[in-house]
C-alpha cells in the first residue's frame, strides 16, 4: 500500500513522494520478520460456509503483480545492512553514494508486534526511517478487528510535513472496501479523500471501483475509475479506467522459471500513452534474479540480483539505457543480511 | 541586261566570309568540353520522358542506399546494445553454472568412480545414513 497520493491525479503538495518511495513501499501486505520478502496474499481460503467466491484482495494489489515484473532503475551505489534484532524487531542501515542525486545515510527499524493473525502475518506493524539530513518516513499498521486493518502514514523532509494519511480497510467475504483520508487540513479545509471497492464477481473476476475527491482553498473535483480484473490459471489481466486516464497490465507466468508482463498506459492529463513489456527471469540454482524491460520510449533496462551464497550477502547490478536520447545510467547495490 | 545575279556561295564577296582554317579553329575553341560532358551530350539523343524516369530512378536509388546504410548503422548499434543488458548477464551465468555442474560431476565421477556419474551420485550416498540414524 504505497502512498495514495502517487496514484491520485492532483499533484500532492510537496515533492517528497519519490523520496518516500522506498521507505512506504517495503513493508506493503506481509509482514513476517525478519527477511521475507511480504508475500501478496491473494484472500483467504473460499473455506467459509457455502460462499465460493473468495475475498479479492485489495484495489492497489490489482497491477502490483505485473509491476514486480519490471526492473527499477538504479542509480549510484547502495549499501542495505539489515539485523534482526529479535523475532518483533529489525533494524535497517543504507548508506547511498549518487552521482545525480544526493548521498546519504539512512536508518531503518520495523517492528512487528505480537497479534498474530495468520501464518505470515502479524500486528502491529510499525515502520520508520529517518535520512541523515532528518526527513522521516513512519507507517503504523494494525488490524483493528478481524476484518479492519488501518494505517497511518507520515512523511516529512527535514522538518516539513510533506503527506499525513490515514486509511481504514474492509475486507468482507467477497468484497473490500477501504477509505483514505490524505493530507487532511482542517486549518486550510483541503485534503484527499479516497474510497475503494472491489468485488469479487466470480472465482476468476473482481470489479471494482474508485473515487478521489480533493479539495483545496478554491477548488475541489473529483475523479472517479473503474477497475476490472481477470485471473486465469496462469495469467491475470487488470484494466483500470477512469478519468485521469487508461491502464491495462497483463501477468503472465510462462514456466516457474519465466513471468512475463505488458503494460499500458495513457493519461489524460498528459496525452501520452505507453507500451512496456517485462520479463522475469528466476534461476533459484544460479542464485539468479534478473528482470529486463523494453519501452515504447526507446528505453532498455535491466537488473541482475545475485546471491553470493555461503556469506548472506546479495549484489545487484542495474543498469538503464535510453536509446532514443542516448542516456545511460547504471548502479549496483550491496545488501548484507 | 545586269539585273539578275546568280546566287551561288562562290559569288559572295569573300571578306564576309571567314576563312575556312579559321572556322574550324573558331568552333574547336567555342566548343572546348570535357570528355564527360560529351558523353553526356550523347544522352541527349534519348526521348524526355526516358530521360527523366532514369534520373527519378537513380536518384532515389542513391538516397535509399543511403537511408538503408545509417538506417543499418543505427539498428545494429540499437541491437547490439540492448542484447547487451537484456540477454547477456543471463548467459555468462547459465554457462557458468554449466560449467560448475560439469565440474562437480566430474570431480564425482574421480571420487566415486564411473557409476557415480549420475547427477544424483545416490549409492555412494547410502552407507553414512543408517550410521547417524
């Protein structure tokens, strides 16, 4: 559940969302100490009495199985250290050295409290990391009950607050409905509100919908979209239509070894479309991940993750290359622990 | 009567006239062109419409040769490239891989002798289990 605010089409007061963006994004739906990767839950088993439709997930993990497929790009040298303090607690240091940007050094820490409601799955979860330069990223996520869970999310560079938002979701039998309150100013009267529903109309379809109304001193509107999607037994098709624009994913996965996926985009705001096509490449005996994409924007990339076995370490090499400006930008990280 | 007067080249005055030696002199030095330019004088004998379908012809020929040459530049370099970061890295690492696994089975096969050259290497496994169990 990354920030709501990147997806919205009103552009969110401040730019620190790219900043943000690592730290909102590591910890989305599983939260299991101290190393896993969050699996992508996909709903509870269709155990319940007699309903064979099962929960659909939630609105934003729609696309997020085909978006995994592409590389990201690099920049720079990173270094991830990452301890686990306990079976509740990790903590995480990154030191950046960049070329473009700025380098810096930042500390992480997750904790992971002790309701546990599932084999992966426990609460609360809090999560936090501060820049050398001050900025904080924190997510708090707890399951209230035993169908909501809500969040908190805050984000500040240096000393501003750049996004507060809290979200409370809903996950019904078959459905999930969840609500996002972002940036809400009661002092200016502005804010984000965002309402998600997604329904599962049988075992291989969910429909679902969203709206955002955003409010400044002097103007207000409202977007609404619709989304649907697919699941084959080896594909899952997602198409979200709405009024900031058109995007299709397609997910496919060829062997256990290959997952493929193409991605449509076109935005109103901007008339532009674009095409991409992905494809991940997992060789568990090479200790191999590699993930490469090619754009309609003349844009080749790649990223190759490798496991030097017998030390926990992990190296990755990234490397971008656009053809039609003739930019190239490579990076590698390190990630021990 | 004088009236009529035979009209005839000779019967001109010669002095309006110029001399025949200095005629052909005249006309080699107006007429002073290069080898190429006579030959393409001969083109001339061709209709117009020949004329320009074969200049049409090879001048767009010239210009898609050219087209097809930087054209050809650009998509070998574009190719190359991107074989370069999409393929690659995943082919130095499953040949490597090959390499190690040719490797240990040989060492196996040296250890074990030649049964053991299967993947698995199993009856040379057996005997240490019952031991720990």
């Amino acid at each position: 559940m990354g920030s709501v605010l990147a997806a919205s089409s009103p552009p969110p007061p401040g730019s620190g969302v790219v900043q943000g963006a690592p730290g909102l994004v590591s910890v989305p739906p599983g939260f299991s100490m101290p190393s896993v990767p969050p699996p992508s839950v996909p709903g509870q088993p269709a155990g319940e009495t007699g309903s064979p439709l099962s929960n659909p997930g939630t609105y934003e993990e729609c696309h997020r199985k085909c978006k995994e497929v592409f590389p990201i790009q690099m920049e720079g040298v990173r270094l991830v250290i990452n301890k686990g303090l306990s079976n509740h607690f990790q903590v995480s240091h990154t030191v950046t050295l960049s070329t473009l940007a700025e380098s810096g050094y930042r500390f992480g820490a997750t904790y992971v409290g002790t309701q546990q409601t599932g084999p992966a799955e426990s609460f609360p979860v809090m999560v936090g990391d501060m820049d050398n330069t001050g900025s904080l990223n924190a997510q708090v996520i707890h399951q209230l009950t035993s169908a909501v869970r809500s969040k908190i999310a805050i984000q500040t560079q240096q000393h501003k607050f750049v996004n507060w938002q809290c979200d409370m979701e809903y996950r019904g039998d078959d459905f999930t409905s969840a609500v996002t309150l972002g940036n809400p100013d009661v002092l200016l009267s502005s804010g984000i509100i965002v309402a998600h529903y997604l329904q599962s109309i049988s075992p291989a379809l969910a429909l679902g919908g969203e709206l955002v109304y955003h409010r400044r001193p002097g103007e207000e509107g409202a977007v609404p979209s619709l989304m649907g999607r697919y699941t084959g037994n080896n594909y899952v098709a997602t198409l979200t239509l709405g009024g900031a624009g058109a995007h299709a994913t397609y997910y496919h996965r060829a062997n256990d070894q290959l997952q493929l996926g193409v991605e449509f985009e076109g935005s109103m705001r901007t008339q532009e479309t674009a095409v991409s096509f992905g494809y991940q490449l997992d060789l568990p005996k090479a200790n191999l991940l590699f993930k490469g994409s090619v754009d309609s924007n003349w844009v080749v990339g790649a990223v190759l993750e490798k496991k030097l076995l017998p030390l926990p370490l992990s190296l990755g090499l990234g490397a971008f290359l656009n053809q039609k400006k003739n930019k190239f930008q490579c990076g590698f990280n390190v990630t021990v622990g | 009567m004088a009236g009529i007067e035979e009209l005839s080249p000779a019967v001109g005055p010669v002095d309006t006239r110029p001399p025949e030696g200095e005629i052909d002199e005249d006309e080699d030095e107006e007429l002073d062109e290069t080898f190429i330019e006579r030959l393409w004088g001969l083109t001339e004998m061709f209709p117009d419409t020949l004329r320009s379908a074969a200049e049409v012809t090879v001048s767009s020929s010239v210009t898609m040769a050219k087209k097809l040459y930087s054209f050809s530049r650009a998509a070998l370099w574009v190719g190359t490239t991107s074989f370069m970061i999409l393929v690659l890295p995943v082919v130095f690492e499953t040949e490597r891989l090959q390499l190690e696994q040719q490797q240990l089975q040989q060492q196996r096969q040296i250890l074990l002798g030649p049964n053991a050259g299967m993947s698995g290497g199993m009856p040379g496994m057996m005997p240490p289990a019952p031991v720990k169990m």
